[in-house]
C-alpha cells in the first residue's frame, strides 16, 4: 500500500517537500504494470499524467498553492466523457470512440488540480452486478482472484482496493458504487439524485443514474465530493441547493438510527453477516445511540420496480446506437435499413446489455405499459412515500449492502434472477433518490469482507459522512 493513508496525508507530505507529484504518479504507474491480471484499467494515460505531476511539481517550487485536489491521482469509470481520450462504456458498440467534450465532473477535478491517470473497466453499459459483462473481459477482485469484484464499477472498486489510485469515480444506477465498494471492503458513496451533474456520464437509466466516488475513507471521500457537486447548466436534473461543506465532522454525537427488519431477516442474507449486523446494531446502542427495528413491507417489490423502469429507461437511452452516427457499423452488405440495425446492434452490443433492451422495450410495448411500466412507477411512490416517513423520525436506515459477500467468477452467470435479486438492498436509495454510503465492518469466516449501508434523507450528505466516519472509527475498520 502507498505511504500515504489518506489524502490529507499526502498533501501534508507534498507541502513538507517529503513527496513530489512526479514520484506519486510513477508510484501508481508502477503498481498499475505489476498488477494488469487484475483487468481494472482500460487505459492508462501514463505520458499526460506525468506531464501534469511535472507541471504541478513546478507550481510547487514556485511557491504556488496548489488546488484542493492537487496532486491526487484519480481513476474514472469507462462511462465518464474525458474530452480527446477514448471512452467505450467496456461494449464493443463504442469501441475506439473518442469524446469530444469532458463531464463537468471530471472538468472540477482538473480544476481542482487532481492527475487523471486512467479510465477504468466496467460492465458494459454500466449493467451488471459482478464486472463480468465487459466486452473487454472481467476485473478481478484483488483480495481473492476467483472472486468477482462487484459491479457494474468494478475496476473503478478495485484500482482503490488494490492501490492503483488514491480515489476514483464510478456510477451507481442501482448499486453500482456501493456494492463493489462492499465486496472490496472499501468506502463507496453514491449522492443525492443532482448532487452531481449527469453531463457527460453515459446514460443507462436517466432517473436513477449518479456519479459516485470509491475511496480508502471517508474523509477522501467528501473531499471528492466537495469538489465535483453542485449546479450545473448542463444538466437540467442536478440540484441549485447550495453545497455544504462536507469535510467538517461533528464528533461525539449520538445519532437516532433505523434498521429494516425485513431486510435483516430477509431469507436471502449470509445467516453469519446476519449475527454480526445484530451485534453491531448493539455496539452503536452502547456507544449511545439510538437503534431502532422498523417495518419496511415492500422490499420484495424493489427489485422488480426497478428492472422494469431502468430496462425501459434503457432501451430508449440505447437506441441512440444504431450504427450510422457513431459506434459500431457493420458492413452494409446489401442489408435494407432495417436489418443494417438489427445487425449493427446485434454485434455491437453483449448478451447482458441486448437482454435488458429487450426487457424495457418489452415493458413499454402496447398492452403491457400500465402493467408493468405504470405499476412499477406506482411501487417506486410507495417507496419513495415509506423511506420520506422512516427519515422524517430517524437520522438514517442502516442496512446490510449486498446479501452475501463476493462470490465466485461465473457462480450466477447462468442464472440472471438470482444475479438481480443481489440488488436487494441497494436499489432502494436509487429508487428514492436518497444518498447512501457503503462502509467496511467486518471480515467473513470465507475470508472476504463486507460493509453496511448508511442511508439518510436528499440532500443531508454531510450527515451521511458524518455518521459513517463514527461507524468506522467504532469498528476500528482498516479498509483492505
């Protein structure tokens, strides 16, 4: 692992003049050559990030302050636009494609004067649950190569897991931030709905689709996040709220928290993760907080509620790529308009991503609209209506992230339900729009690790962070 625990740690280094920008950056250049069974970049800028480290370097000796990002190497998911450098969203349908404009996310970091050293693989299109749908092969998690690392930002999870970086950004749709961030035993955040701008983040589902951030603590966490939220004229869908500051943490506070009993006792949760989170529940008790159990009646029904609106949310986004544009062509061969689509989409895109188009344009279809698409919206309102009550009384639901701890490459490649019925627990916050935070709690008997969720209401991410670092400072939790 890198010297540097944290952020604030290198940059105290940095200023010291004990470290230099230049040698950070060959320190993760290195680790990134020694560690390529992993699969975790697509591409590493190895040339532009020296340069800027160099350029940064410079700054410093001149006496200039650098920004609050300065000198931080980062990694972005393959679904975040870096204007002149490739993005494919890990699917052949986008190979080789350069963006012509970058994300604003990605834009506040330059500003903030953070390396960008990277782009990092994920399932295609953002859509799975394990890193395994990349058309550009599997990532592979670090602690345990058999394993998955989680998905759909897999290689964004891993590059902080196994010290390719020191923060990274990935995406959450469903669970796509804290469930790899949960089975790499690492801090993942996924925001409010607008807390940041969408603009230049591939579009999966549009209503549930958030820019998240991986780090090795909350604390660079926040960091991140300070720099990235905000408003933005591009995106009509993210918040004017103003950003508070998020790095400032009320210490020794007593929070009133609640967990869901449906999803503690729920038939498909690890009985050994289920014990440790009761035990737990007791030790947040002792340390003077309130921990109370509540009814949440309709867990069962926010997988299906939300398969049917992203996939349909899906199959329109997707239907952008079609061949004639951009993206994969394929040859014209005499084909007509139509089957020049058919086959276009047909090689462009994996089995993964053609099932969930299917799916949404099947739940959009006339005669099926008010069954599926309609009833669905009608469950993400109860949702939304049940979550608003239970944070109305409680500071934050605690919850398990993922059902079981990682499992084993190819395990539920076969069997695509039980691949979705593992976004039990994480669906939730994206159907509401409410910020959640996967934090690292314990190790399991197989040797992997796991984390619990923390979610609180829109926009009280300063809270979230807050009761999150009180988690890990109870639990004495040294990420991987």
């Amino acid at each position: 692992m890198s010297e540097f625990s944290s952020i604030s740690a290198f940059h105290e280094a940095l200023y010291a003049g004990r470290t230099t920008c230049t040698g950070v950056v060959q320190y993760y250049l290195d680790r990134i050559a020694k560690t390529k069974h992993l699969n975790a970049y697509l591409e590493v800028w190895e040339e532009e990030a020296l340069q800027k480290a160099r350029e940064l370097d410079t700054r410093l000796q001149n006496g200039e302050k650098l920004g609050p990002l300065g000198g931080v190497v980062i990694g972005i998911k393959d679904v975040i636009c870096y204007k002149g450098h490739k993005i494919s969203a890990a699917s052949k349908m986008l190979g080789g494609f350069t963006s012509m404009y970058s994300a604003t996310a990605v834009e506040r970091l330059l500003e903030a004067d953070a390396i960008l050293i990277g782009n990092l693989n994920c399932d295609e299109f953002a859509m799975g649950s394990t890193n395994e749908n990349s058309a550009y092969g599997p990532v592979l998690n670090a602690l345990d190569t058999s394993r998955v690392p989680g998905g759909s930002s897999g290689g964004s999870a891993v590059a902080v897991q196994a010290d390719l970086c020191m923060v990274s950004l990935g995406s959450d749709t469903g669970g796509s931030v804290r469930q790899p961030a949960d089975f790499c035993g690492i801090v993942g955040l996924k925001p409010t709905y607008g807390r940041i701008s969408r603009y230049g983040l591939i579009a999966y589902a549009s209503s549930f689709d958030q820019i998240g951030v991986f780090g090795r603590n909350v604390a660079d966490v926040a960091g991140v996040l300070q720099q990235i939220a905000g408003p933005d004229a591009y995106d009509s869908t993210a918040s004017s709220q103003e950003v508070p500051d998020y790095q400032t943490r009320a210490h020794n506070k007593s929070f009133k928290i609640a967990y869901l009993k449906d999803a503690l006792f729920h038939p498909g949760l690890d009985p050994e993760m289920k014990d440790e989170y009761q035990i737990f529940f007791e030790e947040l008790e002792a340390a003077g907080n309130s921990v109370t159990a509540v009814d949440f009646a309709y867990l069962d029904y926010v997988v299906p509620a939300y398969y049917v609106l992203t996939t349909a949310e899906a199959s329109s986004n997707l239907s952008r790529f079609d061949g004639v544009k951009y993206g994969h062509r394929t040859p014209l061969q005499n084909l007509d308009l139509t089957d020049f689509y058919k086959k276009s989409r047909s090689e462009g895109f994996g089995i993964e991503v053609k099932r969930r188009i299917l799916l949404g344009t099947f739940v959009l279809s006339a005669g099926y609209y008010d069954a599926y698409f309609t009833k669905a919206q009608q469950v993400r309102r109860l949702v939304v209506n049940k979550l608003s009550e239970i944070l109305s009384t409680y500071d934050a639901i605690l919850m398990p992230t993922a059902p079981s701890t990682a499992f084993k490459i190819g395990e539920k490649t076969d069997d695509p339900i039980a691949m979705y019925l593992a976004d039990i627990y994480t669906v939730l916050a994206n159907l509401a729009g409410v910020p959640a935070i996967s934090v690292p709690l314990q190790r399991h008997s197989n040797g992997m690790p796991y984390g619990v969720q923390i979610i609180t209401k829109q926009f009280s991410e300063a809270l979230l962070l807050d009761i999150a670092a009180q988690v890990m400072q109870l639990r004495q939790v040294t990420p991987v």
